[in-house]
C-alpha cells in the first residue's frame, strides 16, 4: 500500500504544484474582484462534480464492485461490467450536462445568490459557467476509467494524466487570451479542453493495460442498479467536504466583492497536502481494504487502516502547524503580484488559517471512508454527511457577519473535525477500527513535535521586520529558510520524542533506491 500511497501522492503533488502555477497565473490576470469571482464561481460546479467522482462517491462504489468482479468472475466479465456502467454513465451525464446548459441562469442564482445584485457579474457567471459545465461529463467519464485502472493497481496512469488538467489551464491562459473577451473567457474554455485531454489520456491507457472500454449501449443490469445503490447516498458521504466548501462559495458570494476569490486561493493552497495525502490515501486504500476483506483477513484490514492514519497523521499535523504560522508570507510570495495586492494576500491568508484548523480532519475523511465503503456500507457516511452538512451552514449564518471572509472556512473547518469525530467512535464501535495502544501516545507527540516546530518559527518571525522594498524577494528568501528549518525541527522532534528513527527510516530508503536501481 505504501508504494501505491507515495506514487499516487508523487504525481498529486507535480499536479498541485502545477496547480498554484496556474492559480497565480489567474490571481496576476484577474486580481480578488467581480471576475475573478464570476470564474470561480463558473468553476466551481464542475470541479465539485470532479471531486465527487473522482476522489469520492464514484470512485468509492466502483472501484470496490470491479475489483470482486476482477477477481471473482474474471477479466472478461470486469469488462464488460465496465463497459455498461460506462454507457449509462455517459447517457445520465449528458442528459444532465444538457439540463445545465438551459437552466444555468436559475442554477446560479442558487450557488451564487449573492451575483444577482449585480448584473454584470451575475451575466458574466452564467456565460462562463456555460462553457465550463461540459467539463463534468468528460471529467466524471475520466473517473470511471481511471477507476478500472486503480483496480488493476496501475495508479501512476490513473494519477499521471490529471496533471493535463493544469497544464492546459496554464496554456489557455498565456496563450488564448489575447483572442478572448478577458482571460476569464480563456481559463473557462481551458477548464473544458482539458476534459478532452484527461480522458484521452486515460483511454489509452486502458487500451494499452489491454482494457476496451468502448462504452456499451445503456442498460440497467443489476450490477448497475447496486453500483446506483451504493453511489448515490455516498455523494454525501464521502464529498461532504466539498458540499461544505460549495456552502462556503454560496455564503461568500453574499459576502463583499472579492470574498469568493479570498476564499478561492486559501482553499487552493489548503489542498496541496489535503489533495497530495487526501487523494493518495483514499485512492489506495480502498482497493487494498476491499481485498483484504473479501479474504476475510479483518487483522490485515485493521493493520493497514492503521499504517494509513500513522501515515496522515505524521504530514498533516506539521502542515497544519506550518500553515497557521507562515500563512501571510506564503500567499504574500505566491500570489502578490500584477492585479492581486499585497493586502488582499494577507486577508487570503486569514481564511487559509480556518481552513488549515481543520486541514488533519478534511484527511482523516479521505482515510475513514473506505473503512465503510469497503464492507459495502455508504448509509452510514450518508447520514453522517447529512448532519455536518445542516452543522456547517448553521455556523457558516453565524459566522458570516461578524468574521466575514474568515467565516465559511472555520465552519467548515469545525463542521470537518465533528464529521471525523463521528465517523471514527462508529468505526470503533463496529470494530472496523482498531487503534493501536500506541496509535493515541504517537498522536500526542507528533503534535508536540508540531507545535515545537511552529513555536520556533514563531520565535524567528518576530525578529524578522518586513521591509518596505523588495517584499517579494525578502518573503522568496525568508520560506526558503523557514519551511526547511521547520520541516528539519519537526523530524528532529519525532527523533527526540522516539516516533521516527531517523537512521532507519534513512537506510530503508536507501535500500529501495538500491532495489531500484538494480532494477533499472
């Protein structure tokens, strides 16, 4: 599991990484204003569907169905199944995607109701939404594919081919828009032409691992009908967290002009460990649980379990430190330039702080899901979602006002950590988790190592003015000092409170690079 974990994270993370390359690319073009909120919100439809399926409900419900197929029927009859479910995903996805395209002005004054006080904004939201929404049928269809790949446990094609995504924004950006309207028009037109893309990549290689997957003519067999079963209640259960960051658009677009885009950049910055070790742990996890289950291996099952949250937990929590502490500088460097001002990174960098509070909680999801998804149950997590959800949107009207871009993310922040909280008592309960009697002593001092780490950068900060000139270059100079000197002090902390044996961990790596190396 762990090798799947780090190739699934590798190529995550060059597809985040090319991600803030191309968020600062918007940020520079378009600044925190009516556009760039009027893109956001076009975007943001679509790219809920894409978590949804992608790192979520879909996934969750198809991956586990293939992979008994795979192994019980054999390959032929996981093919096919595939094929099926293919054709009636494509006919459901189009009919919805066609849907969308007629009633985008009614939609938008759902997700967006703050828009319709101004019309221009407002115009400019549906015109983009409406070359963006096709993104969801190409995106949901790339799901599927990359799930049968996941099922073959070829996961770096699967990962691999979501990095066309940013680089054909970042294209469409630099070069498209001298022949659009605005650049909003470009990255919108970008966002579609990257569907394209993602699933041809995808398809090839499904062809070339020897899978056909022409899509079938639609028919319901029962398989699909208990892939519908298991997938729909899980749009809650497992894409809570993206419905309570959709709740968080809706409250922000009734928020001050440049709210959404404020919240936007947080929360983008917020998913490069969340989408690095959420999407790696999720995806290789559920596989892996489901055939530990089907042999009827339930101490396999729980050890792997717990090796995914020991795993998490020791990258989440000095995230989560690092962040709280370096938040200003972070957005400052990356995003403060051309349209986007210094001022508006720092008010970013207040709602990446709510974020970052419950960045350990929006990871822990990811890993407790599978645990339900595996034995077949997505009720639960359904149920779950449906009381956090009510949770976050009662504190997202009670925070609005008085915290206002601050707001929608600490409620999704708390409304996250109580979604983990129950998640895990059942879990326990059922005795589909086991902590480890050390699981809990390892927590405590892996946080003590993290907040060591954050103390001392904290110390470092205050003895460090910032100048009045040459601001970009003194924060490039002063994150490359930082983030390595606390990512240094946190292992030292591990070391020092007996978690991580630095010079095992050390030779154990060297040893597989040997293997590798022998290999090659």
């Amino acid at each position: 599991m762990l090798k799947g974990f780090l190739t699934v994270g590798g190529w995550t993370m060059l597809s985040r990484i090319l991600g803030l390359v191309r968020d600062q690319l918007l940020a520079a073009f378009m600044g925190a204003g009516a556009m760039q909120d009027a893109y956001q919100v076009a975007f943001r439809l679509p790219n809920m569907f894409r978590r949804l399926f992608g790192e979520g409900a879909f996934n969750a419900a198809f991956v586990p169905l293939f992979s008994s197929a795979l192994t019980t029927d054999g390959e032929e009859r996981a093919r096919t199944m595939a094929r099926q479910v293919f054709g009636v995903l494509l006919s459901w996805l189009v009919i919805l995607c066609v849907l969308g395209e007629i009633f985008m002005p009614g939609i938008l004054r759902v997700i967006a109701p703050g828009f319709s006080e101004n019309s221009d904004r407002y115009d400019l939201a549906v015109t983009l939404s409406r070359i963006t929404f096709p993104y969801l049928v190409l995106i949901c269809a790339a799901a599927l594919v990359s799930g049968v790949l996941n099922g073959l446990h070829r996961f770096s094609m699967a990962a691999a081919a979501y990095l066309s995504f940013n680089i054909v924004g970042i294209a469409a950006v630099l070069f498209a828009t001298p022949f659009m309207p605005s650049v909003a028009h470009a990255a919108a037109w970008g966002v579609t032409l990257s569907g394209f893309v993602q699933l041809g990549l995808l398809m090839l290689a499904a062809r070339r691992a020897g899978f056909d997957l022409t899509p079938l003519p639609p028919r319901i067999t029962p398989q699909i009908r208990l892939l519908g079963r298991r997938m729909l209640p899980g749009l809650i259960g497992s894409g809570v967290t993206q419905i309570n960051l959709t709740i968080d658009t809706i409250i922000a677009t009734l928020l001050p002009a440049g709210s959404v885009s404020l919240m936007y950049f947080a929360d983008r910055l917020n998913q490069l460990p969340l989408g690095v070790l959420g999407a790696a742990a999720g995806t290789t996890l559920l596989p892996v649980l489901t055939r530990h289950l089907a042999a009827d291996d339930q101490e396999a099952a729980h050890a792997t379990q717990n090796k995914a949250l020991d795993y998490v937990l020791m990258l989440t929590l000095p995230a989560m430190a690092g962040l709280l502490v370096l938040a200003t500088p972070i957005m400052q460097f990356l995003f403060a330039h051309g349209s986007f001002t210094l001022h508006e990174a720092a008010l970013s960098a207040q709602s990446l702080r709510a974020y970052a509070l419950g960045l350990p909680a929006f990871v822990l999801i990811k890993v407790l899901s599978p645990a339900f998804f595996a034995r077949g149950d997505t009720s639960t997590p359904v149920k779950i979602g449906f009381f956090t959800l009510t949770v976050n949107l009662i504190l997202n009207l009670l925070l609005m006002k008085p915290l206002v871009h601050v707001g929608p993310p600490l409620a999704s922040s708390l409304a996250a950590i109580l979604n983990v909280c129950i998640l895990s008592s059942l879990l326990i309960r059922r005795d589909a988790l086991r902590p480890e009697a050390s699981t809990f002593g390892r927590l405590g001092l892996m946080a003590a190592a993290s907040v060591v780490m954050a103390l001392a950068l904290c110390g470092l900060n205050s003895f460090l003015p910032m100048p009045t000139q040459h601001v970009t270059l003194w924060l490039g100079v002063l994150l490359t000092i930082e983030v390595p000197l606390g990512g240094l002090l946190y292992l030292l902390g591990l070391q020092v409170f007996g978690v991580l044996d630095l010079a095992s961990a050390l030779a154990s790596m060297r040893q597989r690079l040997n293997r590798r190396r022998k290999k090659a």
